[in-house]
C-alpha cells in the first residue's frame, strides 16, 4: 500500500481537537468527533492491509494480529504502567475501585463496556478517569476480532460483494446508533455496534479507492470536494457539542467529511498539501502517543483539584501531551515494531504478562476497597465516599414508591419531581416522619423540565433529550392523573431552572384541572462546590463550621421563586435549613459531609436536612 502523507496529516486533524476538548477548551467543543475521523482512518488503511496481502495470498490471522499487538499494546501499557503511582498517591478509595476496573477492561479490550456501567462521557466524574479514553481502543479491537474473519469467509465471492456486506452492515449499524441515542443514550455512545458503521465506511473507501484512483477526476472536481470534506469536519470541531445526539446522523458531517478527504485529496490539492504539512505529518506520526498521554494528564490534573480552566495549566499539558508522545515513539513504539529487535515470541509473551500484572492489579484495587487504609482513622469517612453508592442511596426509596397505589385509610401524598425529590423522600424516612402518611412518588427528568404549559417551551431542552421528554409526557398517562386526583397533597420538588419557576403559575393551574387539591412547592437546594478531597487532613472541629457560598444561579432562582409564590405554597429550602441567604453549612455536627456533590444528599445529611426542613409550618405536620 502506498504512503500518502496527507492521512498523517489527517491524524492530526482528528488528534488536536480531541485534545482541546478534554482541556475544557470552549473553541473545540466539538472535538470529540476526532474519534470519529480516527475510526474512519482505522477502517481504511487496515482494510486495506488486509485486501492487498489476500490479493498477495500473504494475509494470516496470526500476522494481523501480531501488526496490531505490535501498533496497540507497548505503549498502552507504558502509559498504564506510568499511571500507577499517581493513582495510589492521588485518588480516592471509590475512584481507585473504578481506575481497578479499568485496569482489567483495558487488556481484554472491553473497557468500554466498564465506562459504560460506571457513567457517560460527557458526565463531570467522567473527567477524573485516567483511562477512559481507551474505550475507543476496545471499539476497535471487538471489530477486528470479527472482521478479518469475515473477509476470509466471503472472499472468494469477490470485492463488490464485500462491499455489500459492508455496506448493508454499516446501515444496520447506523440505523441502531440512531435508536439508540433515542433510548439507551450512554451505551449507544460507548459499544461498538452503534460505532462500527464509522469503521466500515473506512472498509468501503479501501474497496472502492484503487478504482477511483484511477479514473482521475479533473483537478477542479478533487480540489472542491476535498475542500468540501474539510468543510464538513471543521463545522462538526467547532458547532457540535455535548448536547449533540451521538452517534446518530449527526455523525455522517465528520465521518463523510473524512471519507471526503481520503478519497479526493492528493499533493496536487490544497487540502493534500495543507494535511501534508511536515508538522502535521510529524503531530500525524505521534498521534496514537498523544492520544494515550493527553487523558491521564487532564484525569490526574483535576483529581488533584488543580485548575484546568486556567489558561497556562491546559496549555502546558497539551504541551506535555505532545512531548511525552515524542518520547514515547521513539522509544517504545518504533522498538516494538522493529521485529528485529523484538520477535514475535517476546511481543506475545510481553503482552501477556503485562495483560496479567494489569489484571491483578486491578482486581486487588477491587478488592480491597480502594485501599482506604491508606488515610488516617479520621479522615477514611471522607476519603471512602463514592459517587455510584451515594446516587444509588439518592434514587433507592423513591423508586420503590414510584407511582404506587395509595392507602385509602391514611393522608395520601404525592411526591413530584428530579433527583431533588429522590432527596426529599430520603430527609423524611432518615428521620421517620410521615410515617402516618401513604406516600407515592413520581419522577420527571431534570432535563425535561417539571412544566405543565400549553406553550412550546422546547426550546429550554437539549437537542439530544427533546425526543425522550417528548415520548415520556408523565401527565398524560392515566396511573399519574388518576394519583393526582387521589392525593390529599401534591408536593413539587426539583433542581428548578429560572425557566421552569417562570412557568410555575401555569403548571399549577394545570395540576388542579387535573384534580391536585392542595400544591406545595419545595425550593431548590444548594451546597455549592463541593469537594471531598478539600477537607482530607482538616481537624473535626473545623469541619464542622465552615460554610460555602451557594451558586449565583440558585440564588436568582430562589430569590424569584419567594417573590413569585405565596408563602402558603412555598417551602423556602435555602432559609429553612441554611438560615442563610447565600451560604450553607458543609458538615453535620458530627463532621459528617451534608452533600457529596453540591446538590445531593448524603443519609447523615438528609437526617440533618430533615430535621431541619420539616420545622417549615407548612410541613410540620408530617412530622
């Protein structure tokens, strides 16, 4: 296969911004879609390799695989390998536990099935994990493990029909990414059937690019649809961000744009000639380096509470990114690939031990929960809080009450709202109020808005989540109408949003024509920024009495929402249990952390919040 400069060139293209967008850079907001000019790439020039050597007669399982070994793992691992000590000095107990799980996902190229059960890309925990960004090399792995194989199975019944079969499966493949941005958002965005359609339009350029080589187009026709290509990947860097469904359609602007470029550009095009610029082409050569380094620079950045949104810190470690790569081109990946200097005996059984030391790593990270005996007695309580336990504990009882019948012979309650609701009903069973009470409980996404209006208020609502607010429509489903009309009380609580208290007025008037007797609306509640890993190594007593600034936006809110609705229907959160306008207490008496994320609660800080809470007349008498 002949080198072509310009698609180490494009490597950069789709390196950089990745980059960019990990460092919270708000010009590359859409820089994740590198992954997808790499994914492009991938499946051109290894579908490439391969056709030509069976055209040779030379293609072996065993051959491809040692050239992907041999591209993949020796640096992989090297950066694994450098990751270790910062991740015992510097992370958590809970976040060790999720770097251990990773440490296994990563050399059975699963890790993105592990990503996948612990959160989504975009969320802000996803940030503080050293290794996530391998998820894409799990992709890629599970696809090749099926694809040569099917390339050797219908071989002899020539290129065009395997064209088809890579054409009829990226359709299938696309058709699933847009189901399932609809539905299972966060796997659809993580597993490689909704990404291998990415993949295979890689395939097909290599079936279809020697041939259209050939024909050469006038130098018009290459210059504007390169051109074009290169249009398309630029609009998607610079216009797409996380709110964008993905992968979905949206995804052919980059992925077309891409193939676009591969096909029709050339050194005597200026799209080939910028691409093949001596410092993309070397950024291009190093690319898999960069990639490699950049995650666990910004990961263990933020772990340790520095401030990424500093202009310097970002630069600098995109910076180290770079010269880290170099270094490790030079002097892990070229040796590796030298099979002079490492045969293919000690390739394999480099691979496995490292495979097996990560393994066991990792499983030790697990089992002994993070290592938490790691901090003094007084600060392991701290130290030991995790995310995933504490939102499960967040969500537990409130689902078990969702939408359940209520108990004709007791007050019948209706509990409505977010995650803050989820709170709501954990500060009254912590404390063991409403225990007289028949509760049901009913939730309505954050994102979609806790709105009852006759007016389009879509336009408040991500692009990514109308589709699912819209499908849902809690209020019109008979069990939710048929709970309100029975309810003695309708409580309303949830992270409110400016827009959602301005249409408050309205939502309540259309609860009551659906039958709510009596509403009350519970204020929103904020911690501020919270940050467990701040108050390690702080003596008890001075825990206990500091306090922190509330946001700025929750106090608009709050402030609107108290001018705007009677005191007869409003609990006022801030003022009731902060006692304060803009500050709140961080820890219980007992130095116990109230919110482990500025909004949720802990069980020790919805005792505390309930206690307080419920001394609000209008819900003293559910104590």
């Amino acid at each position: 296969m002949k080198y072509r400069r310009e698609i180490d060139g494009l490597r950069a293209v789709a390196v950089l911004p990745v980059i960019f967008f990990h460092s919270g850079s708000e010009w590359f907001k859409g820089g994740f879609v590198g992954v997808d000019i790499f994914f492009v790439i991938s499946g051109y020039l290894i579908t490439s390799i391969i056709l030509a050597e069976k055209e040779a007669g030379k293609f072996t399982l065993l051959t491809f695989y040692e050239r992907r070994a041999r591209r993949i793992l020796p640096a992989l691992f090297f950066v694994m390998l450098i990751c270790l000590p910062f991740a015992w000095y510097w992370m958590l107990p809970y976040q060790l536990i999720d770097f251990g799980q990773s440490l296994i996902g990563v050399p059975v190229f699963s890790s993105n099935v592990v990503f996948w059960l612990q959160s989504g890309y975009f969320e802000a925990a996803a940030e503080k994990k050293p290794l996530l960004h391998t998820w894409t090399l799990a992709v890629e792995e599970q696809f090749y493990i099926i694809f040569p194989l099917l390339i050797i199975i219908f071989w002899r019944r020539g290129k065009n029909w395997l064209a088809v079969l890579f054409a009829v499966a990226a359709v299938a493949s696309i058709g699933l990414a847009e189901w399932g941005w609809w539905n299972h958002p966060v796997p659809n965005f993580f597993l490689a059937p909704t990404r291998a359609w990415e993949l295979l339009i890689g395939s097909l350029l290599a079936v279809y690019y020697p041939m259209l080589h050939r024909r050469r187009y006038l130098p018009p026709v290459s210059q504007l649809v390169s051109f074009a290509g290169f249009v398309l990947i630029t609009y998607a860097i610079f216009n797409f961000d996380k709110e964008t469904p993905y992968p979905s359609v949206y995804t052919l602007i980059p992925t077309l744009g891409t193939a676009l470029i591969i096909l029709f550009s050339n050194p005597d095009t200026i799209v080939g000639r910028v691409l093949a610029h001596r410092w993309l082409v070397g950024i291009g050569l190093i690319s898999y380096s960069i990639y490699l380094w950049h995650q666990p620079l910004f990961a263990f950045a933020r772990i340790r509470n520095f401030d990424v949104s500093n202009t310097w810190l970002p630069s600098l470690l995109c910076v180290s990114s770079i010269v880290l790569a170099y270094l490790t081109w030079q002097y892990v990946e070229r040796p590796f690939r030298d099979k002079q200097i490492v045969n293919r005996k000690v390739l394999f059984f480099s691979a496995l031990s490292m495979s097996a030391l990560m393994i066991s790593i990792g499983a030790v990270f697990i089992l002994k929960d993070g290592y938490a005996s790691r901090y003094p007695e007084s600060d392991r309580y701290l130290a030991s809080l995790s995310f995933s336990d504490q939102k499960w504990y967040v969500s537990r009882r409130f689902y078990d009450a969702q939408l359940s019948e209520f108990d004709a012979r007791r007050p019948k309650i209706f509990i409505v709202g977010d995650s803050y609701a989820m709170d709501f009903v954990n500060t009254y069973s912590e404390n063991n109020y409403m225990r007289n009470a028949s509760v049901s409980t009913l939730l309505v996404k954050a994102e979609c808005g806790l709105v009852i209006s006759g007016r389009d208020f879509s336009s408040h609502i991500s692009p990514a989540k109308r589709v699912s607010c819209e499908r849902r429509k809690p209020f019109e489903q008979e069990k939710t109408i048929n709970r309100i009309k029975e309810s003695d009380v309708l409580i309303l609580v949830a992270a409110w949003k400016l827009w959602e208290a301005q249409y408050l007025d309205e939502t309540m008037t259309a609860l009551k024509r659906l039958g709510a007797k009596k509403i009350l609306v519970v204020g929103r509640k904020n911690f501020g920024k919270v940050e467990p890993i701040s108050y390690l190594g702080m003596p008890n007593d001075q825990r206990k009495d500091l306090t922190n600034a509330v946001e700025e936006s929750h106090h608009v809110v709050n402030e609107f929402m108290k001018k705007n609705l009677s005191s007869e229907i409003f609990i006022d959160f801030q003022n009731t249990v902060c006692g304060d306008e803009k500050f709140c207490p961080l820890f219980t008496a007992d130095s116990r952390l109230i919110s482990y994320d500025g909004g949720h609660l802990t069980s020790e800080g919805a005792t505390y919040v309930g206690e307080r809470l419920f001394t609000h007349p209008l819900l003293a008498q559910f104590r």
